[in-house]
C-alpha cells in the first residue's frame, strides 16, 4: 500500500483515479472545495497559492505524487495563455522540484496533443512534439520543466474517457448524453486519437509507480479511431441509434485552437516496461456501460460539493449542439 498524493481530485482523472484505488492504496486528494465525504482523504488547497506544493510535501508525507491538476479545457487556453502558462508549465516543475527534494516519486499527466498530428505512423516517445495550441504548447513546457527538475520523475502522455463529477467533461460524456436524449451529435471524421478508458489508465499509472518507470511514455488506448467513429460506438454499445451521429470535419466544428488531425500513439514502450498489453477501446466501452448500469455516475455525483443526484439529472441534459467544444482536451 502506497502514499500517494493526487492533485486534481474532483477531475475526470483524478476523481476516477481516486475512487478506484482508494481500498488498495492510501490516497489523499487535493481538492479546491467540490467534494465532501469522499471514501478517500481530501486535501484542500490550491496549487495557484506559491506555498502549497512545499506545505503538501512537507506536512503530508506522500511516497509518491501523480500530478493531473491543469487547465484541461484546450479552448479555454487559448483566451487564457498566462493562466495556463502558470498552471500547465510553471506549477508542474516546482511541484516537480519540491518532489525531487523531498525524494517522492513523481508522475506528470501530460497530453498526446503535444504532436502536430502530420505523422502517417503512429508517434513514439522520441519523436519531435509540435504544439498547435496555447494548451498543447503549455503542457509541452509543463513536460520539460517536469524532467529538468527531477530526472526520476515519470511523464505519462495520456488521452482517456469515463465519467465525469459534473457528466460533462469527458467527449464520450457528451456523445451519451446527446445519444441518451434521442438527440444527434456531431462527430470529426477526421481527427484521430487513441482513447483508454480512464479506470485502465488509472491501473497503468499506479503500475507505472510500482515499477518506479521515469522519464517519457505513451500511455493511451491501443486502438486508433475517429472521434466520429468514437461516437458510434458508444451508440452501439448502449443500444442508441448510430444515425445520429453525424459525420463533420473538424474544419466544420468550428473550435477556438487548433486540433492535431493524426494523435495515434505507440504504446510500445509502455506494453513492454509494465509487461502487458494496453487494452484498446472495446474493453474500456464495455466498462464504461457496465459503470453507468451499476450507477457509478450517480456515485460519483453524490461526492460532488451541494449538489445532489437530482440537480445532476437536469444538469447532464443541458447539453447543446457546441458541447464537443467544450468537453477537455
Ligand atoms: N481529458 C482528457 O481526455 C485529457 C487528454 C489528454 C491529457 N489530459 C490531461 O490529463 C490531466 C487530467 O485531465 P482532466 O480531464 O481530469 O482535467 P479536469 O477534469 O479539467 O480536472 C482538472 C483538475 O485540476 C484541478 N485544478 C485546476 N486548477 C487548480 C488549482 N489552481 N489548484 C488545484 N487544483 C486545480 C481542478 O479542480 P477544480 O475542479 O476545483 O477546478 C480539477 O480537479 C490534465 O493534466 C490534462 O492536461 C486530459
């Protein structure tokens, strides 16, 4: 059983990442106030306050740090640049440092939006990253004031889906609740990208830990699809109508930055340090469905800072047709 303290605790990683391993590991999740009787600790503090990575590490022991805390929202980035200089680059290399001090493991969550997406072949962890947004250029940064601070350190590249404290941050959140409310969603045709289900990406961060792994890795699904084709299997796995999907190119969606067309990543290097494979996107679809038919989003929500599961019901239907602009990267 390991200490490990996660920032992030009411995010779509963090929240996931918390409640699920919270009976075989002691997690402590720093949280800015949305969450109450959680079955894990909470830690309130914010990262923005120049004193709290210090007064984290020093008063609260962690063997180990997974940093998720960021700006996630790639459009909100992009009217934002100082704010996600801060939090994406500046903040991650001196939780970094005060980790490497202290001598606490540390494990970065960075993006596979790092790439420019002009690949034919999938990128692997030494190929040259290109940022085309203020997001993707920040947590590039974000990466590399992680190493240069603590070599030990691990960065994980990931890209994932499940659900979510408020049922709309995740892209496959978007396509359920669109889908579950007889409602058509657009999907890009044309952007590519690897998701993990985020309960396997919580599993590979905590073997990435036990094998104390440092350094770079690719750490998202093994299958490669459109986010179009994303949509309609979620369609297909909860009994929705797949018509509803309607195919746009990305050029069509009219989004704020810059979307990378190819982020199909190798997972290689990652297969072979944690010595399995990395599941695709069939096995993480099947999770997500049996979770929402045990109730997990209604769970989850009950966590959630004055808001009960009713609220949440309305809240999840408030969706619009510009929802696949704002859900996280
Ligand atoms: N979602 C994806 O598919 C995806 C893809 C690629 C990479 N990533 C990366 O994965 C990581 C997790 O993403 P996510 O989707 O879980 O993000 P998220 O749902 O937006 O969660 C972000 C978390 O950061 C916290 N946070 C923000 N500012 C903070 C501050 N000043 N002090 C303390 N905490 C703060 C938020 O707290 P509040 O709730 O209080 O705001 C929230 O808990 C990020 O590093 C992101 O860049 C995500």
């Amino acid at each position: 059983m390991t200490r490990i303290l996660v920032t992030g605790a009411s995010g779509l990683l963090g929240l996931n990442l918390c409640l699920m391993n919270w009976d075989s590991h002691t997690l402590l999740g720093l949280d800015r106030g949305k969450l109450h009787d959680t079955p894990f600790e909470l830690i309130p503090g914010d990262l923005t306050d120049p004193q709290t990575a210090s007064r984290l590490l020093h008063t609260l022991h962690p063997e180990a740090v997974i940093h998720t805390a960021a700006n996630a929202n790639v459009d909100l980035c992009e009217k934002d640049p100082a704010g996600a200089q801060r939090l994406n680059a500046e903040i991650p290399g001196i939780l970094a440092e005060a980790a490497a001090k202290a001598s606490i493991r540390f494990l970065h969550i960075s993006t596979d939006a790092v790439f420019d997406g002009a690949n034919e072949s999938p990128y692997t962890e030494t190929d040259t990253p290109n940022p085309q947004s203020v997001y993707a250029q920040s947590k590039l940064l974000g990466e590399q004031n992680v190493l240069s601070a603590n070599p030990a350190a691990a960065v994980a590249r990931v890209n994932f889906f499940g659900w979510s404290l408020s049922g709309t941050r995740s892209l496959a959140e978007f396509f359920y609740n669109k889908l579950s409310a007889g409602q058509p969603a657009n999907g890009f045709t044309d952007v590519h990208f690897c998701p993990l289900f985020v309960g396997d990406l919580a599993q590979m961060l905590i073997g990435m830990l036990e094998k104390d792994l440092s350094g770079l890795y690719h750490v998202v699904g093994s299958e490669a699809l459109s986010k179009y084709e994303f949509g309609r299997r979620i369609a297909r796995q909860f009994g929705f109508d797949e018509g509803l999907i309607r195919p746009i190119s990305v050029q069509q969606g009219g989004l704020t930055a810059k979307r990378s067309p190819n982020l199909r990543l190798s997972v290689h290097k990652l297969s072979t340090a944690l010595g399995q494979p990395i599941p695709g996107v069939s096995t993480g679809l099947t999770q997500f469905y049996t979770q929402a038919r045990q109730g997990y989003p209604q769970k989850m929500r009950s966590y959630q800072q004055g808001v009960g599961s009713d609220k949440w019901k309305v809240e999840s239907r408030l969706t619009t047709d510009n929802q696949q602009l704002t859900t996280n990267d």
